[in-house]
C-alpha cells in the first residue's frame, strides 16, 4: 500500500515544469516539436476556423467586457496563439482561485471563473491580484441542474470558444448529521461535486470538440482520500459505492438512500465517493470521447491544501491541528499557490497532454503519472456510473 504519493517509486513519466518545454515534451502536444514557425503557422489556420460569434451587449453586462485576444502579432507578422479559454468552477476560493491566479498571470489565458456567489469572486480576484483582461465572472450554482444548464447558455451565448473545462468546486460536511439536498433533490455531496459537473461536462463537450485550440481539456479534480489504495484512502470512512444501489434510486432520502451504496448517510463517505464518481467519470469521457474528439481527460490529486474552505464545516480543533499535522507528519502538505500551480500545469503545460491519467505531484513538485485504487479504475462501475447519472440528470 502506498502511504501517499510522495512516498510511490518515481514515477516513469516523472518530470519537472519548466524542464518540460524541451523537445521531446514538446512532440506530444502537437505531434512534432513545437518551434515558432509551426507555432505561427498552426495559429493561422486556428484565426482562419474562427467562426463563433462575440459577445451579445446582455450577457456582455453581467460577465466582463474582454474578448479575449485572438491574434497578435509578432514585429515579422507572425502570428501566435491566441489567448485560451479557460473556465474554471469553484473559483472563488482555496485551490481554483489559485489555479485561475497562477493561469491569469501567465498572460495567456482568459479565465471564466464559474461561482455561485458573483460577488465573492469578484472580491476574490481583486484581492488576488487578479488584472481585469485576465479574468471574468459567470455565475454558476451546481447544486441546481437548471443553473447548470443556464450556465452552458450564457456561456455559449458569450461566443467564446471554449478551450479547457476545470470542475473544481466540492462541499465536504464531515459532521453533519443529516443530508442536505440540491435544488434536484440529490444528496447535496454527490449533487455537487459529481452530478452538477457530470452535467456540465456533458452540457460543454460539444463546445470543447468544437474549439480550434490545439489542445483541448477537460481536468476533473480527484482526491487521495478517495483512492483505498493509499494510507490516506484507508482512514474511516471509506469510499465505496457498492452496486450503487441508492445512485439508482435517486440519492433523494425518500423511497432510497441518500448515499451511492445504499447506506446511512455520512458526509465524509459521501464526499470520497464523490471524489471517485469524479475519477471513474473523467476514465469514462476517456473512454467514450478521447478517440473522437481529440480532447484530453484527465484527473489529480493536487496534494493536501489542508488549509482551504473546503474544512469549513469541520470541527474547530481539526481545523487548527489538520496543516501542522500534514506539514509535520504526514508531509502531504500543500500550500494554495502551489496547489494553483500543480493544476494550472495540468491545464496549461504542452507536456501534460495525456488523456484518461491521475496526475499527482511528488515532494519536488514533480508530476508524475499515479495509479487508482481497484474501484476508482473500474471500468464496468464507471459505465454503470455513466449511465445512471445520466437519467438523474436528465440527458437521458
Ligand atoms: C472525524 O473527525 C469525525 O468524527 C467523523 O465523523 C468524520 O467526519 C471524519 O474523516 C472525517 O472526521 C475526526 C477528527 C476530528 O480527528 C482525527 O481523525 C484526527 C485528525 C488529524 C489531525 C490531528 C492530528 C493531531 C496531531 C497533532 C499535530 C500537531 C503537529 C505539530 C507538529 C509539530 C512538529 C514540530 O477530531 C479532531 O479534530 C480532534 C483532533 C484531536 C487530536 C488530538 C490527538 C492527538 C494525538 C496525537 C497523535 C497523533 C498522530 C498520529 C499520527 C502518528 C504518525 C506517526
Ligand atoms: P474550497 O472550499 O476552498 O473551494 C471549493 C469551491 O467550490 C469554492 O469556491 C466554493 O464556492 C465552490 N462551490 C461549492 N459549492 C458550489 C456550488 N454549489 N456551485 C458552485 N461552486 C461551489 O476547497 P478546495 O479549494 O480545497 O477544493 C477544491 C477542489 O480540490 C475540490 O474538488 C476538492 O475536492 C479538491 N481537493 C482538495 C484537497 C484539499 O486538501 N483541500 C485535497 C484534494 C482534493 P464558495 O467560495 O462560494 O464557497
Ligand atoms: Mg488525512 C499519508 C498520509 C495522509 C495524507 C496524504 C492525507 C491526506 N491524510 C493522511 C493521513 C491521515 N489522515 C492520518 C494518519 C489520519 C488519522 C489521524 C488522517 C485523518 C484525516 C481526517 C480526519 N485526514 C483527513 C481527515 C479529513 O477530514 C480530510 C478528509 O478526509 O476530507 C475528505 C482528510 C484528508 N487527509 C488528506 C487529505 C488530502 C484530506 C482532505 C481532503 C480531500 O481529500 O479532499
């Protein structure tokens, strides 16, 4: 049993950012190694393919007013990139407002931060620093399949491409005595992290197939604490989903369980099997899409943030004893900014372009390429998933 990440064999494809833009990196992002010509030459054809339409003045007034840079010109007339399109959920705090910190400030991404609270996150950016052509705000409420949908039309109606998809946000309620539910009806966990961003994800495939940008993403935030094949995997409660008995019947605590597995409700089994809902689903957009569509899908393990929001709801005691305890114990502490930038790479880097991987960090911040527990790679549960998150969600 490995203890953490940090603690597996170096990894095969172990390496480092900023070594990762020699050549042979370089070849799997496009195929060939990237030098400026073939940079210029393939941005060319993306400005040619560039058929969506701007902004309407609406949804102008509620977002930001930035269309992000579609050509620049370099002083020979050479054109790059344009700048992606990055949105990323649950961005008003912890690890993906540092993940769209650590984006915007790389200059070339347009960061759509997908939030439930509008407000927040705009006083987020600010305060982080965030500069205004980097950056806009779209409201996003998971827990409500309606916003969800409502969320996938504003967007498209923005005329944006869209270049990588990042389903960050989770709740976690590790007391709780009762569930709570979505506006759906689902066990507010699973209705959150797994069901909202299932039908996100679904809702905004057809946008990802759709940019011309070179290399397409959909990264789905996993977790450790989800994986029983690690020490961390192994502390109760754990994750399991069963045969998903109370998935079929609707998480909805009325003629079925709240929980995945048909048990008694508990909000910290809840959140880890949700964390393996989001393993198994971004293993079956693998499956089903990446051949088709070219798009890579890809989940992490960022590392402990132990300090984020996400423990909000903890005990005061844990909350003060969780960072010193993962600092000086377990060593599987992670700052926010470097937790940011861990997932940025995997949004950003041309060497991580590998599609249907668990991507963890070892204790240089090297990334390398981890391996499921037995359940989070089970191809037959991810189906069966697949398929009943389907119907709850309403797409089939
Ligand atoms: C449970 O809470 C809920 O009850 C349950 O319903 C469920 O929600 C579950 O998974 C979610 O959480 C349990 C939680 C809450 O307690 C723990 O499991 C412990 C949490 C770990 C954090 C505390 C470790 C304390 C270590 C001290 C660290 C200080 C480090 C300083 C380092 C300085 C070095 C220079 O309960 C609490 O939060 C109460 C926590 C009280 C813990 C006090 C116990 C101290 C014992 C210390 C032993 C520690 C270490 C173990 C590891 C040893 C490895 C060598
Ligand atoms: P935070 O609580 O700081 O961030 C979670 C974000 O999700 C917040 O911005 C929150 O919004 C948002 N959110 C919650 N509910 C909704 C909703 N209904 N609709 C839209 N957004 C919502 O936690 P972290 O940064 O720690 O968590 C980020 C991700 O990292 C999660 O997927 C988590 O599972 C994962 N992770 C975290 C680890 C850690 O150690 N912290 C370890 C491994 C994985 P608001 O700001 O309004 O509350
Ligand atoms: Mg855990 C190698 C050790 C390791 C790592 C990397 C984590 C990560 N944890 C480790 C060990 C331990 N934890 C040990 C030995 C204990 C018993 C003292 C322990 C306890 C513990 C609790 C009570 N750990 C927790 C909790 C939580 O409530 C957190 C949780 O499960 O959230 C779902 C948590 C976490 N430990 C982690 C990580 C990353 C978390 C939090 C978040 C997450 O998975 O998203």
């Amino acid at each position: 049993m490995a203890l953490q990440a940090s603690f597996l064999p170096s990894a095969l494809s172990a390496h480092k950012e900023g070594k990762a833009n020699g050549g042979a990196k370089d070849s799997a992002f496009l195929g060939v190694s990237l030098s400026e010509s073939i940079k210029s030459d393939f941005s060319s054809s993306v400005l040619r393919s560039h058929k969506r339409n701007h902004l309407s003045a609406g949804i102008r007034a509620q977002t930001a007013t930035t269309t992000p840079g579609v050509k620049s010109s370099s002083p020979e007339g050479k054109k790059t990139l344009r700048k992606g399109n990055v949105i990323v959920t649950g961005a008003s705090s912890g690890l993906g407002l540092a993940t769209a910190k650590a984006l915007a400030e790389m200059g070339r991404w347009n960061v759509i931060m997908a939030c439930r609270d509008f407000l927040k996150a705009e006083k987020a950016a600010k305060s982080a620093g965030m500069a205004k052509e980097n950056y806009q705000v779209m409201h996003l409420d998971l827990a409500s399949l309606d916003s969800v949908r409502q969320f996938a039309r504003n967007f498209r109606q923005s005329g944006l491409p869209l270049d990588v998809l990042v389903c960050n946000a989770a709740v976690y309620f590790p007391t709780a005595k009762e569930p709570t539910y979505t506006a759906d009806g689902f066990e507010m966990s699973v209705g959150v992290n797994h069901l909202g961003h299932f039908l996100l994800a679904r809702e905004l495939l057809e946008d990802l197939k759709a940019s011309d940008y070179p290399s397409r993403r959909l990264i789905i935030v996993g977790s450790i604490t989800g994986n029983t094949n690690t020490l961390a995997g192994n502390i109760p409660p754990k994750a399991n989903l069963g045969d998903l008995r109370g998935l079929a019947g609707g998480l909805n605590g009325l003629g079925s369980s709240t929980m995945i597995d048909g048990g008694e409700f508990d909000g910290a089994k809840a959140y880890k099997d949700s964390k393996v809902c989001n393993m198994l689903t971004m293993q079956e957009f693998h499956r089903r899409y990446h051949e088709e569509t070219g798009v890579t899908f890809a989940s992490l393990y960022p590392g402990c943030i132990a300090t984020t929001g996400l423990f909000r709801e903890h005990v005061a005691l844990f909350r003060l004893l969780f960072p010193p305890f993962q600092k000086y114990i377990t060593k599987g502490f992670v700052s926010e900014e470097e937790a940011g930038k861990r997932l940025a790479q995997v949004v950003s880097n041309p060497s991580l372009t590998k599609s249907g991987v668990y991507w963890s960090w070892n204790n240089n911040s090297a990334s390398f390429e981890n391996q499921l527990s037995e359940e989070a790679s089970d191809p037959e549960k991810a189906q069966r998933l697949w398929q009943l998150s389907e119907k709850l969600v309403g797409l089939a």
